[in-house]
C-alpha cells in the first residue's frame, strides 16, 4: 500500500522565517506533485517535479525532489501571510489506467505578522 | 490553460434521495478522470479512477453501488452518490489527467455535499 507521509502537519510560524515541509513516499516514484489548498476551495497546482534532483522555485516557495531518497522538500523563504494555506504533496504512481494521485495528510500553515 | 468545470458548487439533499454531480474537462480530451471526497481537515482520499467508455476503478472499501461513475465521453464524468445518507456529506473533487509531459492533473473547484 502506498503511504505518503508529510511533516509537519501544522505549522505556524511567523512573517519573515524560513522553512521546510518534508512528503516522504513509500513506492517508487519518478514524479511528485504540489498543492496549495485554501479552505473551501479545491487545489492549485504549484509544483511538478519529474525526475531526481529536480528543483523548481515560484516565488517564495521552492521544492525538490530526492526520488533514491522517496522524500520531496517544499522550502517556504521569508514568509508572508499570503502563504498561509494548506499543502499537499501527492505521489502518482502507475496503475493499469495509468498515472494516479496519492495525496499526504497536508500541512496547514499559518504565517503569523 | 486547461479548465476543468464541476457541478454544482454545493448541494443539500434529504436523506434517501440521489444527487448527481457533473465533471468536465474545458479544453482538452480527457480519457481518465478521478473522484476524490475530502473530509474537513482532511486530505484527498481518491475514490475511483474514471476511464472513459468503461467501467470506473474503485479504490478499496468505496461501494461501487452507492457511488455510480460514468464517463460517457472524452469531457464529461459524472458521480451520482444514491440514497445519500448524511454519512455521506462531504467535499468531493473531481480531477482530469492531461496526457502529456508529467502528466498533468487539473481539478475542479469541488462540491459541498450536505445530506439532512
């Protein structure tokens, strides 16, 4: 069974700092897949990461991808209140119809003036 | 970009009847489509993967009789949760695969089932 772990699940931290949500996945997986999620509102795609070491930055927000690892980094710098959300990290193995979504339990953030 | 359109928005139905949702795809062909339901605070589960002009794949310990999935044609799946219960509430999200490098999944913008 796949399991897709993210840490923390919450988090709140204040304007101005820096830090890492951790998604660490128990399959193999060459591609893994970032949300935001504000309540009430369905997903935003933010990152998709397909091959090992890959690294994509928007913004303030930057991911990267370990796939020997099975551990994927969202870094937040010097964050803002327009951060505050929550986060889901999603693994897509292969199935028989092709690529699926696992989801992470999600990190809700809260950044705090 | 690519758009996908989930209806409706929200929905309040009484205990005993059906409710049917509809997901399309805008602007591009998809022939696999996902229904996911999320609970407050909770995360995605993924209900059942959606092929369209076949049978839908239904992930463990979801009633394939309770939630029906069609997937007529290459935009349109639709998930009819009968003889709702309000066991049954919940926020239910549809997504579309985009082939393509990645690929890509877009999401609808979800539906807030309320069962009294």
């Amino acid at each position: 069974e796949l399991k897709v772990e993210q840490n923390p699940l919450f988090l709140s931290m204040q304007e101005g700092k820096n830090y890492t949500i951790y998604c660490n996945y128990s399959t193999t997986s060459d591609r893994l897949y970032w949300y935001r999620q504000d309540p009430g509102k369905s997903l935003e795609s933010l990152f998709v990461l397909l091959s090992n070491g890959a690294v994509k930055q928007e913004g303030r927000l930057m991911a990267s991808l370990d796939t020997k690892a099975r551990l994927s980094t969202l870094h937040i710098t010097a964050a803002v209140h327009d951060l505050s959300a929550t986060y889901f990290c999603a693994v897509g193995p292969w199935k028989d119809s092709g690529y699926a979504l696992n989801f992470g339990k999600g990190t809700s953030l809260l950044v705090t003036p | 970009g690519a758009v996908v359109s989930q209806h409706p928005s929200w929905v309040i139905c009484k205990s005993g009847t059906s409710v049917k949702i509809e997901c399309r795809s805008l602007d591009f062909q998809a022939t696999t489509m996902f229904w996911y339901r999320q609970f407050p605070k909770q995360s995605l589960m993924l209900m059942a993967t959606s092929n369209e002009g076949s049978k839908a794949t239904y992930e463990q310990g979801v009633e394939k009789d309770k939630f029906l999935i069609n997937h007529a044609s290459l935009t349109l799946s639709t998930l009819t949760v009968t003889s709702a219960h309000p066991e049954d509430s919940s926020f239910y999200i549809c997504s579309a695969r985009e082939s393509g490098l990645g690929p890509t999944f877009h999401f609808g913008n979800g539906t807030r089932l309320t069962v009294t």
